[in-house]
C-alpha cells in the first residue's frame, strides 16, 4: 500500500520557528502600543454563526465566495456556523452580547480564514491583529485609532508604509452619491467587465474596488463620495484630518478607496507597504462602521476599528531588512561526553535558575553534539568529559569565538553563568 503523504491544505502554511518566535514577538509589541492605550485583549470565538458575518456585505467576495461554511450536527437545532473571516463583526456580535459599558476599547489576534486563491502573501488562513473602539464619534477617536496603526508600524521598524484615506459619507448623503455613481456605471455599463455589471446591480459602491483591468478608466473617471459629503460628514473629515495633520502624521486622501466590506460608513483608511511589490501590498486597513452594532441587533452604536495582517507584515518586514527573529532562548549548551553523566541534572539546575539551556540526548560524539550545539544558537557550550568529570569541573566555551574557553568548579557554574550574561 502506498504510504499517506499529507500536505498543509493549499494556502495554509506550517510557520516553524524561528519565523513563528518573530510572529509572536510582533504580535507582543502590537499588544504593548495599544495596551499602552488602555486597550483591553478580546479573545472570541473562531466561528460564529453565519448571519453574523452576512453583515460584512452580500455583496462582498468574502461572503459570496470565501466564507468556510459547514453545518451543527444537532439535527433538532440545525445551525450554519462559519469559520471567522475577519474579527470586526465577531467584536461587535460579543459588544451586543455584553453590553459594556462604551467607549469600549478593544484588541484581539489570531487566525482569519477565507477561502481565497493563494499567492504570495495572501492565505486561506492568516493572522491578523486588530482594534475596535464603541461608543465614540468624535473623529479623535478616528485619529487615535489610525495613529496606534502608524506608531506600531514605526515600532517594529517599518519605514516604507504609506496611509490612503477617504470618508464614505453615511445615510445623510451617501443615497445621492450612489444614485449619481449608479447613472455614470449604468451610462458607460457596455464598458464594464462582466463582473462589474453584475456588481452594478448589487452594489454600484463595490464596481469601485474592481482590480480588473477593463474597468480603470472607468473607475478613475467616476464620481468620488468625497464631492457629495454632507456638511457634517464633511465637518468629521475634516476633524480626521486636522487630528492627523497635528500629530504629523502623513496621509493621501484616495477617494475611489472603498475597501472590501460593505458595513463601512465615513472614515476608512488602508496602510500599503511601498516596500512590497507584488499585488497583495495593503498590510492592514479599517474604518468606521457605525450601524454594524444596530444590524446585529444591538443598539445604535459608533464604531471604528482596524485589522493588520501580520503575515503580509513581516513579508514587508523581510523586504525592507527589519524586525528579524528574537535570538534564541537557549543561552548555554551542554556538551556531555563523559557518558551523559552530568548533562541530565545540569541542564536541569541552570533552567531552574532561569537559563536557557538544552543538550544532546542519545550519547553522541563531540563532533555532534558541538554541532547540535551550534545549532541551537546558544551563545555558549558547557563541557563535559572525563577530565572534567574527575576534576568536578565544567568547560565553558565561547561560542561566537570572542573570549575563548574556561574551566569552572561544577559547584560554581550557575552563578558564574548569571555574572556573565546579565
Ligand atoms: P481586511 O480584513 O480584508 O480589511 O484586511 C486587513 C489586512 O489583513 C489586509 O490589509 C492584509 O494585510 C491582511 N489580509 C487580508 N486578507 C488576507 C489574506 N488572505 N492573506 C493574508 N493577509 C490577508
């Protein structure tokens, strides 16, 4: 019989360190500039029933076509849940569900799952990190929210990030702008490709975020929402942008950005890696949705939030030469050839000390282990043979070759090892 040859299903991927230490190091420093924000950690579920996503958009690819869908096994409570495909609704389903008391300001991380067509830099799962914000209007909050994007962008070392931004409009004045993009798309709808006629139909907004060649003149020629922003619409822009202007940070305004989500109302903002080159640059994005928490039947509540994607984050990280991996835990590696005598208790006693330390098992040779042991990026090798054995002393070897070898009493290492790497 042919033996079993299993792959990671097409587009989800094994990270392994020293790439998963980096990933989780990134995510430790997202959580340290927005804790440092009073955000508090959410942690919901990874699936929800599917209504709660169906808000995303019916028109939206992530709910037409990518959804991971799949049924309860309760034959008297038949329930369609949904693997999650991002973590804005899921906030805002557990906002209804608890009522804190607003402004609520939130975090979270973890997996995303959308049945996409992979490539570089974009996954069936992939990790995002993410806030969310309920209960302010104020576009300060606007600000703060997408200031906390730009700082940990900063924080890990990113140079190469640029900021596009645009508002939606909301009730008061986006039924004019979409009466007025349906005429122009509807005039000039012999041009568009066949998909984007059919998006016409669902959601004009949407023709808007066609990547299709056959659509960009038409869609660099259209009417912009920015031109049809009511006065207090325009008067919150406004407020987004003098915010960002004071603390310097810098924007384009994108007017044809609509972003992959309907439940989208007045700011929405993308940060696009200029370090990347591929197509799948937007290493995270978000805006307002202040009638997603009304939809999922809660009551009327603002929101704003972001999520960033933490895979495509350290592609662009490895483009501009930033962020690299921690350096490994392990300190010290113990080299035993006096018949493993000593190594087992050694290693032991140094990790109780809070050293990272590890060793060779399966009584190899010295060539071995000294590989093993440079392997394991342990800045230093303790030394164990038979001399060292009878003298109760242990060698210890300066890996990185800067200081040579000593001979330390067996009796005297821990303290001798904590001297030197504090
Ligand atoms: P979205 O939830 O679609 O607004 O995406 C926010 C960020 O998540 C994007 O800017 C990307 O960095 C990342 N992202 C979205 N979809 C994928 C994917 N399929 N694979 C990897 N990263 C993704």
């Amino acid at each position: 019989m042919a033996k079993p040859s299993f792959r990671a299903p097409k587009g989800t991927r094994d990270i392994l360190a020293p790439e998963s230490s980096r990933q989780r190091a990134l995510i430790d420093s997202f959580a340290h500039r927005v804790e440092l924000a009073g955000y508090g950690n959410v942690a919901s579920p990874m699936f929800e029933e599917v209504g709660v996503f169906l808000r995303i958009g019916e028109s939206t690819d992530i709910v037409t076509k990518e959804m991971f869908t799949f049924e309860s096994k309760s034959a008297s409570e038949p329930i369609t849940w949904a693997l999650r495909p991002e973590l804005t609704a899921s906030v805002v389903r557990a906002y209804v569900q608890h009522r804190p008391v607003p402004p609520w300001k939130v975090w979270y991380e973890g997996p995303q799952f959308r049945y996409e067509r992979p490539q570089a830099g974009r996954y069936r799962q992939f990790t995002q990190v993410g806030i969310e914000v309920l209960g302010v209007d104020q576009p300060d909050i606007d600000v703060e929210v997408i200031a906390l994007a730009a700082d940990f962008y900063r924080d890990i070392g990113m140079q190469n990030v640029s900021l596009d931004l645009n508002s939606l409009g909301d009730p008061s004045c986006r039924p004019a702008y979409l009466d007025a993009l349906t005429e122009y798309f509807q005039d000039h709808s012999a041009e568009l490709s066949e998909q984007s006629q059919h998006t016409l139909k669902v959601n004009p907004l949407r023709v808007l975020d066609s990547k299709r060649e056959q659509d960009q003149a038409m869609i660099d020629a259209a009417p912009v929402m920015v031109d049809f922003l009511s006065a207090e619409t325009g008067e919150h822009f406004a407020g987004v942008r003098a915010g960002l202007d004071k603390l310097g940070i810098k924007y384009e305004i994108s007017p044809r950005l609509v972003r992959g989500m309907d439940y989208y109302t007045r700011t929405i903002f993308e940060f696009v890696s200029t370090a990347l080159d591929n197509a799948q640059n937007a290493v995270g994005g978000g805006g307002r949705y202040d009638a997603l928490a009304e939809s999922l039947g809660g009551p009327a509540t603002p929101g704003i939030g972001f999520a960033l994607g933490v895979d495509r984050i350290l592609l662009a990280c490895d483009a501009e030469g930033v962020f690299p991996a921690p350096e490994s835990a392990v300190k010290v590696f113990v080299v035993d050839v006096s018949g493993a005598e000593v190594a087992l208790e050694l290693t032991h006693e140094l990790r109780n000390a809070g050293i990272g330390a590890d060793q060779a098992f399966g009584g190899r040779s010295m060539k071995a282990q000294m590989k093993a042991a440079d392997r394991s990026g342990a800045p230093w090798a303790l030394l164990i043979g038979e001399d060292e054995l009878a003298a109760e002393v242990v060698t210890v070897r300066d890996l990185r070759g800067e200081t040579g070898q000593i001979q330390v009493p067996r009796a005297d290492i821990v303290p001798e090892l904590l001297k030197r790497l504090i």
